[in-house]
C-alpha cells in the first residue's frame, strides 16, 4: 500500500544475505564435507571390493594395497571434515557478530526505531537469536554433505543392484517429506518459545535493574509472582517445543532405522539368491548402516532450520523496524533559540499550543502523566507521526538534521540513564569539559557531596545502570549532566522526585541561576522549582488551559494549589 512503512524482511532473504556474505569461505567448506562424506561412503565400499578381490582369493600384493588405500581415505576422510568444519564454523561465528552488530547499530540509531521491544527484548534478540539465526549456515552445510554422502551411497548401489539403488532414493524421498511435514510444527513452536524467552529476559533486566526500587516499597513478592507467571509460559512454550523436537527425532530415527533393516533384509535375500557377492553384501549393509546417519543429519537440519527461520523473524523485526523520525537538511541551528509547539497533537494532547521564549526558565504542570510523558516524546522526537509542529528558534524541527536538533534541544528523562564507567565520563559524555566547568554543574545539581563521599572524586566507578547509587544520587547526577551539556533549548522532566527537601531547594536555585539566558522548560509539580519559573502553564486534557506565575496560579486556581502545594 502507498505510504505503509516497508515490511521486515523474511527469513529467507536474511539467510540468502548471509550465505552470499560468506559464499567463498562455505563453497570451501561445502566442499571439504562433501569429500568427507563421500569418502565416508566409500569406506564400505572399499572394504566389499578388499574382501572380493584381497581377502576372497588369498592375493597378498593386492591385500598390502588395499590396506594402503584404506589409510589414504581415512587420512583424507579425516582432513576433509576437520579443514571443512573449521571453514563452517568461522563463517557461522562472523555472521553471528555480523548480526549482532546490526542488532546494536538499530538500537543505536539517532533516529529512534519504531518498535515495541524492551531492552531486555533486544538483549536477547542480540545474543540468542543472532546465535540461532546463524545455524543456518550448519544447517546448508550439514545438508549439503548429507546429500553428497546418500548421492554416492545411492550410485554405489545402482551399480551393485539396481532395484536396491531405486529403493534407496525411494527411502531418501519419503524421509524428507517426513521431515518437511514436521518442519513448519517445529518452526511455529520455536518462535513462540523464543519469544516466550525474550520476554522473561527483558522482565529479569526490569527487575534487577528496579531491585532496589521493589525492596523499599515492599514489591518484592508481586515482582517474584509476576515472573514466576511469565516463567511459567516460557515454560509451557518450552515443553511444547521440546514435544514436537521428540516427536521429530522419533519419526526420524525410526524411520532411518526401517530403512535400514529393509534394505538389509533385501540385501540378504539377493546374497542367498547369488545375486550378490560376499564383498557386495558387506557392501550393502554398510552402506545401508551408513546411509542412516546423513538421514539422520537431514532430521537434524531440519531443526536447525526451525530454530534460524524463527530467530531470523524476531531479528528482522527488531533490525527493519522503521525510524520514528524522517531527519531534515537543514544543518544550522537556530542562534537564540527558544521552543514552540503548535497545535500538536499526540496520544492524550489534543491541539497543544506551548512557548518556551528564549531567556525564560518555563515550567510545565500537567495535571494528567500521560500529557506529560506525551510532551516529552514529542520534544524528543520520539513521537512518530504526531500532528502540529514544533519549533526552536522559529525553525520547524522537522527540517534540522539529527546533529542540528540534538546540538538544539536536550531533553533530560525522567528515569536517568547511567552507564558503567567514572562520574566523570557519565558527567561529560565524552564531551571535553574542564574540571571547573564539571565542578559548576555538579554544584549546581547540589551534587557536591556525591563527589565528595569518594576518595577518588570523579574518578570514582559507577556499577551498570548506576546500580551503585540511589535514586536521588542518580537524579543529581543527571542533572548535573545536563547543565554541563549546556544546550541552547534544556527540557528536564521531574528532576527533583527522588531528593529531599533542601536539597529541592538547592537544585532549583542552582538550575535557574545555571540557566539564565538560556530557554529551559522544567515538567514538573515540584513547588521550589515552580516558584523559580518565570511562567507556568497547566495542561489539563491535552491543552493548555492557564498560563502564569507560580503564584498568581496558587492563588487563583484550587486544581493548580491541591496538584503542587504540599
């Protein structure tokens, strides 16, 4: 359809993509495999003809050869699949971090991705499905060798007997529609198993990482419910997945093994019938014991293939997914910028007229949460296809380029992202800032004592995603960062939560002196940051509805004094 987003691609274009990356590399390895398993084959055909010609007419000479030409084809046999595998496995584990590294640049992207996924989500799409997704290259290679060995096996036995030769291909045929009739079962259960996985991965990493979180509000055991229930399904998809994996093992294996003894059966009876030699028949029957295990193989891929076509899917779908936002040209930021939203329009807001002038700290109350984690997604340019505009400076944000909007408007989350690492390389962001300029954000943040409790200072180590710290100590800090950042256009959303009230007090005493001349916009209720503000506007139903200072809105509006008085 016109205008619809272009749709992930299938599993079998992701496949295509990666034999074609490493086609040099598997056309090596296919072929080493393929020599093993031919000679393989021949290893029972060998022993028919040494036993027919060496060993039947007592012949030394030709015995001593044939012992010769039995170590020369376990030699090459040996090789072939050591040399082979290795080419294989290399290639499996280069695409698997090929992979990888798309599942990171698409999580990366500055454009955003529209997509539901959690980052726990996304972990395991990076780690497990990538893995799996790349067993598809052993799945071709398997095959392809599987298909060499019956194909020699086969030949070898048309040239002994013919019927024996039809039956063997007979028996080939019906074992992989055996094996297509299973597939797709298997395909469908192990996607729902793997999306059952992913999602017990992303609810473990929402756990840990609020562990702190649930054990002060006493959370602990509906958090332990809630993921013994997802468990539980993970559970359920994992039974189901290991039921349809047994059941096609069972009909392989018996079906290989039927194969087997028929074969045999009518080897036997030719020999007796003196259609077949001694060597010939020792020639069937290991050919015949033989040809089971490339059967079996092929039951093998199968899985293999079930397992990559649905991690390929989940992959696609995280990697594909389309940019929430379409950048501008436009690389030049606006010089004194300030922010204007023009009847936007976006989940809950509904026409929302919003200016932040240039120079003015502006505050933010909105009566409904989801107004404001609306507003915040569309400053952010996380709001794929919102309506009215937005502006800095005068220019429509539409037409600035990723850097140029970023270079612009800084908006600073309400949950603070911390990474592994020193305070400072969190306070800077790899920015080159002096210690002066990090010690006045950081004062300014009332942030001090974080700094100071540490005999290393700002060298001091935080754990993964500030686990280190506590909430409050997290807020500072980001706020801290985003002072230092000291962007034209500074948008900050609860900044003060998770703080005390003096040290409220300080944070927004140091904001607006850090910030004069600058356009900030603060969502908020917190009152010491209201009455800092050179205007407040309320927004209630997706609008703003009132616009003024802190205390002329206290004094005049009950719904403003009960939401921010405390």
């Amino acid at each position: 359809m016109p205008g619809s987003p272009p749709q992930p691609r299938t599993p079998r274009a992701v496949f295509a993509a990666a034999l074609r990356r490493h086609r040099g590399r598997l056309m090596a390895g296919w072929l080493l495999l393929a020599l093993h398993q031919a000679a393989e084959a021949t290893v029972p055909i060998a022993i028919g003809l040494v036993i027919d010609r060496a060993v039947a007419t007592g012949d030394v000479t030709a015995l001593l050869w044939s012992v010769a030409g039995l170590t020369v084809l376990f030699t090459v046999l040996a090789y072939a699949y050591r040399l082979g595998a290795r080419q294989g496995m290399t290639a499996l584990e280069r695409e698997a971090h090929l992979l990888r590294v798309d599942v990171t640049r698409a999580a990366l992207d500055p454009r955003g991705r529209r997509t539901d996924l959690r980052t726990g989500e996304l972990l395991a799409i990076a780690s497990s499905d990538a893995q799996r997704t790349a067993l598809i290259i052993h799945a071709v290679s398997f095959a392809f060798a599987a298909f060499a060995a019956i194909a020699v096996s086969s030949v070898a036995l048309l040239l002994i007997d013919v019927p024996l030769g039809l039956g063997v291909l007979a028996g080939v045929t019906f074992s992989v529609l055996l094996n297509g009739w299973v597939g797709p079962r298997l395909t469908r259960h192990s996607a729902a198993l793997q999306e059952a996985t992913g999602r017990v991965t992303a609810l473990a990493a929402d756990l840990l990482g609020g562990l702190r979180t649930l054990r002060g509000i006493g959370a602990r055991g509906a958090a332990s419910d809630r993921y013994r229930a997802t468990g539980e399904e993970a559970l359920e998809a994992g039974l189901r997945t290991a039921t349809t994996t047994g059941l096609h093992r069972g009909v392989t294996t018996t079906s290989s093994g039927l194969f087997l003894a028929a074969v045999a059966g009518f080897a036997g009876w030719s020999a007796l019938d003196g259609r077949l030699t001694v060597g010939q028949l020792v020639t069937v029957v290991g050919l015949a014991q033989f040809i089971a295990e490339p059967l079996n193989t092929l039951g093998f891929c199968g899985q293999l293939l079930a397992q990559a076509r649905a991690s390929a899917r989940r992959w696609a779908g995280a990697v594909d997914a389309p940019p929430l936002t379409v950048p501008g040209t436009r690389d030049q930021a606006p010089g004194q910028a300030d922010l204007t939203l023009r009847g936007v329009t976006h989940r809950t807001l509904d026409g929302l007229d919003l200016h932040a002038p240039h120079g003015q700290l502006t505050a933010v109350v909105a009566h409904d949460p989801r107004d404001a984690d609306a507003l915040l997604a569309v400053i952010s340019g996380r709001a794929a296809g919102h309506g009215g505009e937005v502006l800095t400076g005068g220019v429509p944000a539409a037409d600035l380029t990723l850097d140029a909007r970023r270079r612009t408007v800084l908006v600073e989350e309400h949950d603070v992202a911390l990474f592994e690492g020193t305070l400072r390389d969190n306070l800077t962001a790899g920015a080159d800032h002096d210690d002066e300029a990090v010690a006045a954000a950081v004062t300014a943040a009332a942030a001090d004592d974080i700094v100071a409790q540490h005999p290393a200072g700002l060298g001091h180590r935080v754990t993964e995603r500030g686990g280190s710290l506590s909430g409050g100590q997290r807020q500072r800090l980001g706020v801290a960062r985003a002072l230092l950042a000291s962007p034209p256009v500074l948008v900050l959303h609860d900044p003060t939560t998770a703080v005390d009230a003096v040290t409220e007090e300080a944070m927004a005493q140091g904001l607006a002196d850090r910030r004069r001349g600058h356009c900030t916009v603060v969502v908020t209720s917190s009152p010491a940051l209201l009455a800092r503000a050179d205007r407040v506007v309320v927004v209630e139903g997706g609008r703003a509805v009132r616009t003024g200072t802190h205390s002329e809105l206290a004094a005049s509006d009950p719904a403003y004094r009960k939401a921010v008085l405390r």
